[in-house]
C-alpha cells in the first residue's frame, strides 16, 4: 500500500509513505472475504462484508430491491441491517406515516434494529449506539457515509442495489481508492476552526487532485 500525493500548503504537507499498508487498506483486509481482484486501473475490488448497513427513509425501496435479488426476504446476517427514520420527519402527511409505520413493522418482524423518527439523525445513531467505531467498516446508501472517518471509521455510500445484495448475501464490492496523506503541522491562529482548514484545503486541491481519493489526516497540529 502507499499514499498517492505529497503536497506542502501552509503548515499542511501530505506525503507518500511506500512501506507497508495505510489505513484504509488495513480496515479493508479485515473486512475482505475474498482473495483481491485485479482491475484495469491496477487496484482491486474485493468482496466484504461490512459491519453495519444504515438504511434510514430508503428502509422500504431497499427492501424492494431484496424482493427482486430474493424472493423469500432472507437475510445473510441479520444483525447487519440498521433503520434509523431521518430524512422527512417533519412530513405529518398520512402516506408518510404509513411508510413509516410499513418500515418499523418490517423491523419488528425481522428483529431488526429501529430506531424511529424523532431519535436523531442516523449517522449520529450509528456512532452513540455503537454501531460504528474506530477500524470498523460502515456503509449506508447515503451520500454523507463518508462521515465515519471522523472516528476513524471507513464509511463509503452505496447504491440500493448495493444495500440489498448485503441484506441477501453479507457481502458487496467496493473499488479501494487511491490514498492521501495530510499531515498537519503547527497552531491554528487565534478564531481559526477545523472547518477553516477543511475549507481551506478545498481550496487548495481545487483541480480534482483527490478526486475519488480518500484522505487520511494525521500531524501535531493544534
């Protein structure tokens, strides 16, 4: 394994380390079943098994798309699966609820975890109850999933598709994407945020440098 990218922006390098795996490789061979399939790009695109699948108001097209991979509803590992009600809480209309309430029964009826509208925003479920954690692997057909790496989780979106095939089978592919490094170094000035560097750094590879790339961040920055 190696970091793709070495790059020096005010107090903020990013640089490639040739030995050994990183860290998004690590958490992907502990979640790999099945040996690495080569690709034309010259990385791989293993088969795993996540830890947890969040589905929050697409519980139910989900659950369509596992009618037509499975007919009998079955499920690989039933402890996958994780509901959590947050995208249109605020919808009171009658079909709402009812989409809602054909949600919580499937749950109910399957066991598996629900937690309703109201509880909170699901990725924030994800983390207080436990089901996502430093070196664990989480996916959810969510474009914000990536969010997990804030605790040193590997979260990735997928399609619904996707969801389905885990629900039926434990498993799905996911490309491993190119890695980089940014080591941040030095003291933020006075006011200045986290969000100030990120905001910053979107600035800086503003030419799709890390375009489909994950970005590992380490450094003694305070």
């Amino acid at each position: 394994g190696q970091y793709q990218r070495r790059v020096r922006w005010v107090g903020v390098l990013a640089w490639v380390y040739l030995d050994g795996m990183n860290t998004i490789e690590k958490i992907v061979q502990r979640f790999c079943d099945v040996a690495e399939i080569p690709c034309c790009c010259g990385r791989f695109l293993p088969l795993f098994s996540p830890r947890h699948v969040l589905t929050h108001d697409n519980s139910y097209p989900v659950l369509n798309k596992l009618l037509q991979l499975n007919r009998q509803k079955k499920y690989s590992n039933i402890k996958q699966p994780v509901f959590a009600l947050d995208h249109d809480v605020q919808n009171k209309s009658e079909e709402n609820l009812r989409k809602y309430a054909r949600i919580e029964e499937f749950a109910n009826e399957n066991g598996i975890d629900f937690y309703p509208a109201g509880r909170g925003i699901g990725h924030q479920v994800m983390v207080e109850e436990g089901y996502a954690f430093p070196g664990t692997f989480v996916v959810a057909p969510d474009s914000h999933s990536n969010i997990y790496g804030g605790i040193g989780c590997l979260g990735t979106p997928v399609v619904r598709t996707d969801a389905a095939s885990i629900w039926a089978t434990s498993r799905t592919w996911w490309r491993v994407p190119p890695v980089t490094n940014v080591v941040l170094e030095g003291k933020l000035q006075e006011g200045a945020s986290g969000k100030d560097v990120i905001v910053a750094l979107c600035g800086h590879f503003n030419e799709d440098e890390v375009l489909n790339h994950a970005l590992e961040f380490s450094g003694h920055s305070r």
